[in-house]
C-alpha cells in the first residue's frame, strides 16, 4: 500500500544506468542497470585493480539508544537485500553496516508502541558521559521488560540480547555493534564500529570496549578482515540525501541508493483505517485533524434532522394556541400533550446526543492507537520507533518479516503487514 510517491528521489534515480561508473548524474533506476555498473568495476579512474565485481555496499548509522531508531535498522536490511539482488545478477557483493559514535546534538531517546498500542518514549535522564553505557540502562530495559513481559513473542530473547550489549561499563558503539550485529545476523552483514575499526558478523565474539584480552580471531573473522578490503561501491542513503552525492573526477563513486522506507501495520490498525475510510498518510495530520476528518461522517444527519423536527413540532404545538381563545374545554389537554411531545423529542435526541459523544469516544481512541503506532508524533514510524521495537514484538521472526517485505526496486513508502 503505497504512501507517498516519492518524487524527488524518483528524480534523482531517473538516467541512464549504462552510465553509470563513467560520468556524473543519472543514477541506476533500476537493480539491473545497478548491477550492470558493478561489473565493470571499477571505474577507470579508481586506481585499485580488484576482482571484478567484489564490492561492498555499505549502510552507515549512528549509535543510539538500544540501537536508535527503527530507520537505521531499515538501512541495514536494504543493504542486505542489495546485496541479495546483486548476487542474484551474478555481482558478489557483501552488506556492511559502519556505526558511527552517537551525534552529541541529538537526543539520547527512543520511542517503543506497545502490545496495547500505548506509544512511551524511553530516555536515560543523563548524557552519555564518556560514551560507555551507564547504570541507567538497567532501569530502562526495566521499563522495557514492563512494556513487553517475557511471554510476549520473542520479548524474553530480546531483552537478554539487549541486556548483554548493553550492559553498564560497554563502550557504546561497542554496545550498538553488538545488538545490530544478532540482529542483522541471517544476512551476514559486517557490523563494524567506525571509531575503532573492530568489525563483527552478528553474533560474533567482542571485547566489548570492557577491556581485557580480546579473543583470537575466529576463520570467519579473518574472512571478515579480508573482506574490509573491498571498495565501497554502493552506500545506502537516506532518500533526500542522495542527491548530496557528488562525482568525483567525474565519477559518481560510491553509488547512493536510497534506504527502503516502510511503516509496519497489523490487522488491526488496518481494521481501523477501512472502518473510517482513512489513508496511512492521513494520520500524519495528527489525532486532531483525523477526527475532524471522521466526525461529520461518524454524526450523519440525524441530530440536525432531529433539532429539525422539534422545531416544526413546537411551531405546529404553537399554532394550537389561537383555537384555545375559541375553545377553551380542550385547552389544558392539548398544552399536556403537546409537552410530553416536545419532552419525548428532546428526551430522544439527548438519548441520540449521548450515542454518538460514545460513538466519537471509541473512534478517538481507536484513531490515537493508529496514530501512535503508523505515524507516531506527527511523523513517519520508523523515524520515530526504535529498531527494538521489532524484536521486542514480533521476535526474531519480526525482522525476518520486515526484510522478506522490503522491495528496494521501488522508492515508494512501502506498508507492511507484520502479523
């Protein structure tokens, strides 16, 4: 279900893909002409002579709280599925994620929905200090615990994977390495951390910034060592980033290609959507503006029919009057008849007031669980909701749901279903 068409990426993504590693500008439209290019790599005026068509395609994040929001796990799993498409079309490429340490400009937060729909937003309440993870991060994975308890799917894996990266004294770029790292693990993607150039598969042994002696490296981390040698030939942008990338020497190197942007949903929400006839995008409007959207439609007619008829009632009761000065005898009757009308009319449209006020009621709370999960504060999801999110509901099976989901072919907002 689209939700936007992303214009200006788009834009940028039309040309010619032949193009592409000789001249500036056009950028691959499609995965083919992308993997056309990545066969004649490189470029002439790189000056490494490599296998043709090893290459990298590097996602680049920010440390965050518990890995930062859902939008860097997006990164990753379109590098991933990057790479799956380009080996499909016979180009060895290998997905790398680079973390970064945290931006000190930004807040240190999160945001998680939970199984109720209740969106909380998590902070340490202190800086980060020395870039190591400190004690409050034994309150917050309490708090999380709370919000999702051990028999909620996957929530008990999670919270141990996230206790261990996280632990109070671990570097955290360290800290983030790790819990991308089991994350991103059924894709083999190379996490490694930009300051000090440790890499790691998922899962893999690290020391963790805690010090001590780091382990000797295993095969598979040599081979991981090997594979830092590769040119980062394709980098995983942000959609209104890519046209930052500029040519060098006349060569677009690397290759921006646009993040896969996606909102997750679930049955109910889209209950939700269809009851009240509303489009995804509609709830970026905020809560105030949906239901200025539903309210006419959820009011109908009736109470204006309804204050109608007590009116022409009360006109027609009021002509009533001029017989009295002839005919006094039935006087008092009608006066009496003519209230309990007027009385059983407003006593109905009180009764229809009350209803609807009910009705609106359970549509806004409806309404604000759909908000808070598919356009959390007025913004897209996944630049709200932390990556945690997924694992902490749906478990491991949640990501893999997510990346089966992805189509990085298309630069449009995806919406996909994950239960």
């Amino acid at each position: 279900m689209p939700m936007d068409d992303m214009t200006g990426a788009n834009q940028f993504f039309d040309g010619d893909g032949a193009a592409l590693g000789r001249q500036a500008a056009p950028v691959a439209p499609t995965l083919a002409a992308l993997a056309d290019a990545l066969r004649r790599w490189p470029p002439p005026a790189t000056p490494q002579a490599l296998p043709q068509g090893s290459v990298a395609v590097l996602a680049e994040c920010r440390a965050g709280l518990f890995g930062g929001a859902l939008a860097q796990l997006l990164r990753c799993l379109t590098a991933a599925k990057v790479c799956a498409e380009l080996r499909e079309r016979g180009v060895d490429a290998t997905p790398v994620c680079r973390v970064r340490p945290a931006d000190a400009q930004s807040p240190l937060e999160t945001h998680l929905v939970d199984r109720r729909y209740g969106l909380h937003r998590l902070a340490p309440g202190d800086a980060l200090g020395e870039g190591v993870c400190g004690g409050w991060t034994d309150a917050l994975l309490a708090e999380i615990e709370g919000l999702f308890p051990p028999d909620a799917a996957g929530g008990d894996d999670a919270l141990a994977s996230l206790k261990e990266a996280f632990s109070p004294g671990t570097a955290f770029v360290d800290a983030n390495v790790r819990w991308l790292g089991r994350l991103l693990r059924p894709w083999g993607v190379v996490v490694e951390g930009f300051d000090v150039g440790d890499a790691a598969e998922a899962g893999g042994a690290r020391d963790g910034g805690r010090g001590g002696e780091a382990p000797p490296p295993s095969p598979l981390g040599r081979a991981l060592e090997r594979r830092r040698a590769l040119p980062v030939a394709v980098v995983v942008t942000e959609p209104q980033d890519a046209p930052r990338h500029r040519a060098h020497d006349g060569i677009l190197v690397p290759i921006p290609w646009p993040r896969a942007r996606v909102t997750m949903s679930s049955a109910r929400v889209e209950a939700t959507l269809r009851r009240y006839a509303l489009d995804p995008g509609h709830l970026r409007e905020g809560l105030d503006a949906v239901m200025g959207r539903v309210r006419g439609e959820l009011r109908g007619d009736v109470p204006a029919r309804l204050r109608g008829l007590e009116e022409d009632v009360g006109d027609a009761l009021a002509g009533l009057v001029a017989l009295d000065a002839r005919d006094r005898r039935f006087a008092k009757a009608r006066r009496s008849r003519g209230e309990r009308i007027l009385y059983q009319l407003g006593k109905l449209r009180r009764h229809v007031d009350g209803a609807l006020a009910r009705r609106e009621r359970v549509a806004e709370a409806r309404l604000r669980k759909a908000c808070d999960f598919l356009a959390p504060q007025g913004r897209w999801q996944d630049e709200v909701l932390g990556s945690l999110q997924v694992p902490l509901r749906h478990g491991a099976s949640g990501v893999q749901t997510l990346y089966e989901g992805l189509d990085v072919g298309t630069f449009g907002h995806q919406l996909i279903r994950m239960d």
